[in-house]
C-alpha cells in the first residue's frame, strides 16, 4: 500500500521513533521524501530505524532525549534547526502505559504518563511555533488512542486521561493556530502489531483479541504512518482539531460477543 505524498524539502520530528507505531511513522515520511528527526529514549533502537532509512534512500538524524523534560525537547528542537534550518511537521508519538489501579496509583507513575504523553505534546507545539510563524505554517500531529476518549482499559486511567486530555489539546491548539495555517490533529489507534504488544500477549491470545476486531486482524504500525502522512500532506491542509480512529472497526460494536457469534454463524470466523 502507497499513499502519493510528495513531502520533499520537509522536516518532521517524529518522538518514539525507537520503535512500533513511531518506527513506521518516521519511514513512512522518510519514503516520501521528509528529512526525519527520530527522537527516542534508546539510542540502539533510535539508530537503527536511521540506518534503516538511510539504508532505503532516505534521510534521518538521531536525537536521543527524554520527552517527559522540558529542557530535552528544546535540545530536539535546537538540533534539528541546527542540522536542517527548519520544520514543518512535529509529530508526537511518544507514550508511556505503565499498568496501575487507580487506588494504587503512584504520583510519580501519574506525573511521568502526563509528562510523557501530554504535556510533551504542549512543548513540542511551543517550541516548533516560531519556525512554523517564521515559514509560514506547519503541521502538529498527534499519536493518541482510543483508550480513554472511546473507550476504557482497567489499570490505565493514567494513559487514558492523558489520551483524553490530548484531544482536547487537540481542539483548542487547532482553533488558535488556524489563522496562522498551521494545523492541529491526532489519530486514535486501536490494536496495533507492536513489540509492545507481543510482549504483552501470546499468540494465542492475539487471536482471541482479532476475533473481537470487526477487520479479523490487528492491525500495523504502517495503518498509522499512513494516516499521519495524509494529514500531513497539501490534501489535507482544510483539516484541523480533528482525531481520527484507525481501529479496524474494534470501537464500533455494542457487544463484541454478539459480534463474534454474528460471523462466526457466517463461517467469517
């Protein structure tokens, strides 16, 4: 599967791009002719998805940072204007889950999620903000999910309030920045083919969650990458504050049951 996007001459920092769904984010846009910052707590996993990219032709840069420190995305900022004078498309993907009940949750586990996953969000659009003025425009784009705006997960409120609170960042950043054109939006994966996942579930667990997915599948970190290179992309310069669910279906039903008992009546098991 190609999406025709011709992103030539653009730079995008692309954060968690060690690996997963950030990995194919940064060489999906690296395919399509961006200069891709990778931005990832571990360096291994930062220089190979470099090496991969340059390996296909592209072009990339490693910055080894932490996100959740505000000091730490202006060096990833800094560095990229350092390297290539520019950007035009910050994409915030970086996340972390750890698995706490609310009665248990620690305020350093809760202050590291919010950090990490939403407040990273805030200063990436500060800091890119005066190169997208000076150039006029950008794009900020946005991994959230659809655990806490659709959907709920015991053991991650956290993840979850800062998923939703992203999307209202989303909405708010997106009506301040439209006049300047520069647009704000986000994708909400559902089940996604990751290393996380694997390490999370058997095979034979896997099937049992594809059978409740309406596609049959879970899907792969490209389904995300491509979505994002749309938004990304001229063609979708009238879309702003908006989120959209790449989830194979799997928010849809009332009852996954029902559902399964629905195909599998059908031989669509």
């Amino acid at each position: 599967m190609t999406l025709q996007v011709d992103l030539s001459g653009r730079v995008a920092i692309v954060t968690g791009a060690g690996q997963g769904i950030g990995e194919g984010i940064a060489k999906v846009f690296a395919h399509a002719g961006a200069k891709v910052v990778v931005a990832t707590r571990t360096a291994a996993n930062g220089q190979q998805t470099v090496d991969d990219i340059c390996a296909d032709g592209g072009e990339a840069m490693l910055v080894q940072c932490d996100v959740g420190q505000r000091s730490e995305i202006e060096r990833m900022v800094a560095a990229t204007i350092d390297r290539w004078g520019r950007i035009d498309i910050g994409i915030h993907n970086a996340a972390i889950f750890p698995i706490y009940s609310v009665a248990e949750m620690p305020d350093e586990v809760l202050d590291e999620t919010l950090a990490v996953n939403l407040k990273a969000g805030f200063w990436l659009t500060q800091e890119a903000l005066p190169f997208f003025r000076k150039q006029g425009g950008g794009r900020i784009i946005f991994t959230s999910s659809v655990t806490g705006p659709s959907v709920a997960m015991p053991g991650t409120s956290n993840y979850a309030a800062s998923k939703g609170g992203m999307n209202a960042f989303i909405r708010t950043a997106a009506l301040e920045l439209a006049r300047e054109n520069i647009t704000v939006n986000g994708v909400e994966p559902g089940y996604i083919m990751t290393q996380a996942m694997g390490l999370l579930a058997g095979e034979e667990e896997l099937k049992e969650m594809a059978s409740f997915i309406p596609k049959g599948e879970i899907g792969v970190p490209e389904d995300i990458a491509y979505t994002m290179l749309f938004l990304a992309s001229d063609q979708a310069s009238y879309i702003t504050g908006q989120t959209i669910v790449v989830d194979g279906g799997s928010t849809l039903p009332e009852s996954p049951v029902v559902l399964r008992a629905f195909y599998e009546e059908r031989g669509q098991t």
